[in-house]
C-alpha cells in the first residue's frame, strides 16, 4: 500500500514540474490604452473635417448671421469678467430655461445690460432647493470660468460656480474630486 502511495505522490511531482517547466512566461509589457493628446497638426485636420460636415457648416453659417454675431458681442461684454473669475451683477429674468433646453438646472439672467443662460448643471438635492429660492428680478452676484455657445440658443450660456444673493451664498460648484 505504501509503495503505491509513494508512486502517486512521485508522479504527482513529476507531472506538476513538466507543467510547470513547460509553460511560458509572458515577459511583454501589457499594452494599456494610453490617452495621448492630440498634436496640434492633428488637431487642426479634425476641425477642418468638422467643419466640411453638415454641423460644422450649419454652425459657420450661424456664427456669420446677426444671432451668431449677437451671442458673440454678448459673450465680449463678459469675457473679462469670466477670465479673471470676478464678480458679475445679474437680474434675475425668468427661472425657466428656453423650450428644449438640456441643461438641467438653470435660470435666465441679465449681465451688463444682456440677456444670458446661467446654467448649473446637474445638482444635488439641497442645493437646488436653494436656487428655487430665487425670484424674478431678484438681484444676485455671480462668478463663473466658462462661458459657451450653441446655435440652439439666442443667449450665451454661462456656467454658475458661485452665486450670492444679499451677501448669502446660495450655490458654490464644488470642485471636480481626481484631477481634471
């Protein structure tokens, strides 16, 4: 019975080492998907693409008709403002967004004499609650980084970060956790 035990065991061994000798080691590099910024060649070729598509086509003719020429004249009455992130009076208008709009929360409010979309973007619970809070004609500071466009809409679309009502802060953009 032992010598039968012993041989298993033996051939069990043997058997495990030629597996074991037998099997390749991948010594590669795992080729991960690495994220490289685009050059600047690349860049400029991808735009010119866009822009011989219908979007991009569509969006010249907009940029070159009065609607196009009024957000953009909107968006230079604001733009220092934005780049150095300083505080902006705004009005109040509306507390509803143009129809079709896909901007979550927002409101509309008037800047320098100019009708905009503040838009905040997906919020929390508690948050929202205190941007219901707001009225029309309700006089309120605020302060952004970005301001965007689209032909979609006659008003430039600014991005709120913080707004302030009576020197009470009622919505502050938390910032992004991770990096960029």
């Amino acid at each position: 019975m032992k010598k039968i035990i012993y041989t298993l065991i033996l051939s069990l061994v043997v058997v495990g080492g030629l597996v074991f000798a037998n099997r390749e080691i991948k010594k590669e590099p795992s080729k991960k998907a690495t994220s490289k910024s685009p050059t600047a060649v690349e860049m400029k070729a991808a735009r010119k693409q866009w822009e011989a598509s219908p979007d991009g086509i569509m969006y010249k003719k907009w940029e070159a008709y009065a609607a196009g020429k009024k957000v953009y004249a909107s968006e230079a009455k604001i733009r220092k403002d934005i780049s150095n992130f300083t505080n902006m009076e705004a009005i109040v208008t509306s507390l509803s967004l143009p129809p079709n709009s896909r901007f979550g929360i927002g409101i509309m409010a008037r800047i320098n004499d100019e009708d905009f979309i503040l838009s905040f973007g997906p919020l929390k619970f508690n948050e929202f609650q205190q941007l219901r809070s707001l009225k029309v004609n309700d006089k309120i500071l605020l302060k952004s980084h970005s301001v965007m466009h689209a032909p979609k809409y006659a008003y430039p679309i600014v991005a709120g970060d913080y707004v302030e009502r009576n020197s009470k802060i009622i919505y502050k953009r938390e910032p992004r956790k991770g990096g960029c």
